[in-house]
C-alpha cells in the first residue's frame, strides 16, 4: 500500500484528529528541494484536522554564511558556545530560513506566524567556560501558541529564545522541540533531517523503545554519527518527557512525513515510549485483516488456505499482534483437550516486520498459552519454515502419528505432507 493511499490514511485520522504534531526541521532540509514535498505532507495533516508545530534548526545556514564570510563560527547546532559574531549568523540564518518556510506555507494556503513564544535564559558557565549567547528553554508562551492552533494558524518557531530584558539566545532546536512536546502534550515529534534515521555501528534502528535507546547511548554512544547523537539523546528525553512516539525521518525523501506517519512499516525511525506492540485475541471485525495479511503466504503454500467461514468458526483460536493497533502478524492455537495437545497454526509475520523477534514473540506466547490449558504437548506443521521452529522454537521432529486422530485424518486428506514437529511441555 502507498503511504498517500486514502483508505491507508484514514485509520489513523481518529487517532490522530486535533492533536498536536512537532516536526523539528534541519536547516538542510529547509534548503533541500524535497522541502517543497515536505510542506504540501504539512498540508495534508492539517486537512485532517491534525495541528502542527513547525521548529527549524540554522546550522547549515549558519555554516553557509559564516563561509561566505570568510569567518569561523563557534556554535553550529545550538549547544556550544555562542559568541557575538555568531549570534549575529544565527540571527540572520534564522531569518532568512524562517522566511523561507513562511513562503512555503503560503504556497500551500496555510496561515502561519514566526513567534517569539520560547522564553530563554543564558546556559551560563559550565565546566569554568562561559557559553555566552548559548541558550536554554525555560518555558514556553503556551497560550500564544494554543490561540495560535486554536484559529488555524501555524506557528513556526526558529531556534532562538528570547529573555525579559529583549536579549535573544540561540537555542538547540531538538531541545525546544522536546519543551514544545512535553508542554503542548503533543502525540509525535518528528525529527525532519538529511539522514534515513537513527544509525548505530552503521545500523540502521527501525523501531525501539525509549529505556533501550538510553541503555544503547551508555554502552555505545560512540557508535552512533555525531550529526545524530543529539536527535538520540533528544528522542529519549522526549519519551521520558510523556510524548509517545518521536520519529526521526530522511526530509530529502519524498513522501518521507506522510510514509512514516501513516504506514505501519514507517520509513525512518520510531523511538516509542511504552510498549505500543500487543497481541489480543481476533474479532470477527479481523478476520478480513487476517485474510488479507496472510493471503502472500497462503499463494506460496506456506501456509494453510482457510476461508472466512473456517476462520470464524475457531476464532477464539485466531491471535493478532499489532503495532500501534494495525496487524502485522498472527497465530492460532488449537486445542485438544481428551489428548492434552495442541497445534500452534497459522503463524505468520509481515515481511515489513521480520527480524524483530515478533515470531518468536508469538512462539512464547502460544507455548505460554498452552501450558494455561494443561497441554502436555504442542504441535505444528510446516512445509517451509520446520527449520525456523526448532531452531526458535526448540521443537524436534516428530511423525504423522502425534497427531491426534481427527487432525491426523486432515493431514493425510491434505496431501501436503507436511513436517510433524513436536515440543513436550513440562
């Protein structure tokens, strides 16, 4: 399915409908030419009644200018420290970005406004150095911003802050795109950077929750880019901060808001901050879903055809497991009490979501199930995948003869000659 496919998008709009989006731009992403795709995605959320913030970052900018100039900046990307003469960069690159971003949105019928609703004050000295016209977030104008959303204005934010006293400090833009999630409740912070999403050791992390990221920064900080780092760090303050899903995403791709906002396999990545992955039981509404997730499979022959009819009638059987309440894989579990066995059946994952563990999850899940039902001995058939569920699942071989009698004469009839693998449940 095509992240732009209507009927892909609109099971997300319930959820998704007047809440509040944060999408942090890079600045090399502002000056991408994919930045014109980036905002008609913009356009399209906000036709669904989804409100966005829009924060960009200078440090591209910042760079090109002081090159320009001939000068040598001293604070990039809003952390370091910030000098007079790169002050006076960070002013005119934000300038000139937020212009740029104003235009675009006016391109696309979108009222929008630059605020100074992010109130600042010095970083001060750390570690003896002081980081001068360096600034962090010390709270922000909420109620512009809510007035702003309330009348369909977009606000967009540039990565400075401002003091009581008319001072103006330059701002990591990460880091004020965390204060605005954590206090306008936001539901998603969207990293927009240059980058395929967060790499560690040259990987590239798909999905993973918030304490493993912060577990994989203390043991391997180095490992990740030092351009991404910082989104790293950010993503999991967010989390810790009560925003539920950060995504960190390629803005130089096109499609890249849309495809990751409104697809279950995403494009970048997802830094999530509580288990959003469950598995439940199927209702009658699934088993259409069901059909259709697993009809691949059913045309390779690795897995048995059933009909809607079959499916319903054993359907306390069926299990789903979802991400984010979309399915992206299932199970079945058939239970034969007078023999005390079972038949772990139907397993089958998306091929988006292979290689995370979700067969295996499943592979516990039924065998923990089972053991609830007093089975001594849980059963599966494979024509392809038997190799998987011993090495995985520590079933061994077995003969058509552990099956029970009834399942034992739909083998034969089947004539598919499947494997008989078999696990004993102490």
């Amino acid at each position: 399915m095509k992240p732009t496919d209507l009927r892909g998008i609109l099971r997300y709009i319930p959820r998704f409908r007047e809440r509040c989006f944060i999408l942090s731009v890079d600045a090399a992403v502002v000056t991408d030419e994919n930045f014109a795709n980036i905002l008609l995605d913009v356009a399209v959320l906000r036709s669904l009644n989804i409100r966005v913030v829009l924060v960009h970052g200078a440090a591209a900018m910042i760079r090109q200018l002081a090159q320009e100039a001939g000068v040598t900046a001293s604070n990039l990307d809003g952390s370091g420290i910030t000098d007079d003469l790169t002050l006076k960069l960070s002013l005119t690159a934000a300038n000139r970005l937020t212009h740029e971003i104003l235009e675009g949105l006016s391109t696309n019928d979108i009222r929008a406004a630059s605020t100074n609703a992010i109130i600042a004050h010095p970083v001060g000295i750390l570690g003896g150095v002081d980081h001068l016209f360096t600034g962090k977030v010390e709270r922000i104008d909420v109620e512009m911003l809510q007035a702003l959303l309330t009348q369909g204005i977009l606000p967009v934010i540039p990565p400075l802050g401002f003091d009581g006293e008319g001072r103006t400090y330059r701002v990591n833009s990460d880091a004020i795109a965390v204060a605005l999630g954590e206090t306008l409740k936001a539901a998603k912070i969207i990293y927009v950077t240059s980058h395929d999403g967060l790499t560690c050791a040259g990987r590239l992390i798909r999905q993973i929750l918030a304490s493993e990221l912060e577990d994989l920064l203390l043991r391997q900080r180095n490992a990740f880019p030092p351009d991404l780092l910082p989104k790293a760090q950010y993503a999991a303050q967010a989390c810790r901060a009560g925003v539920p899903r950060v995504h960190v995403i390629n803005g130089c791709q096109d499609e890249a808001l849309l495809a990751e906002v409104f697809s279950n396999e995403g494009i970048g990545t997802l830094v999530y901050a509580n288990e959003y992955q469950q598995i439940r039981r199927a209702l009658k509404k699934d088993v259409r879903q069901l059909l259709i997730l697993t009809r691949k499979s059913v045309d390779s022959a690795e897995i048995v055809k059933r009909t809607r009819a079959e499916i319903e009638r054993q359907l306390n059987d069926y299990y789903l497991y979802e991400i984010d309440r979309n399915p992206v894989a299932c199970v079945a579990l058939h239970v034969y009490p007078e023999q005390k066995k079972a038949e772990l059946a139907y397993l089958y994952v998306s091929p988006a979501h292979e290689n995370q563990g979700i067969g295996r999850k499943l592979l516990q899940f039924i065998e923990a199930k089972a053991r609830e039902a007093g089975v001594s001995q849980l059963l599966a058939l494979s024509t392809q995948a038997f190799t998987y569920f011993q090495s995985k699942g520590g079933f061994a071989e077995g003969t058509p003869d552990d099956l029970p009698p009834g399942r034992r004469e739909r083998y034969d009839a089947s004539g598919r000659r499947s494997k008989v693998l078999v696990k004993l449940l102490s």
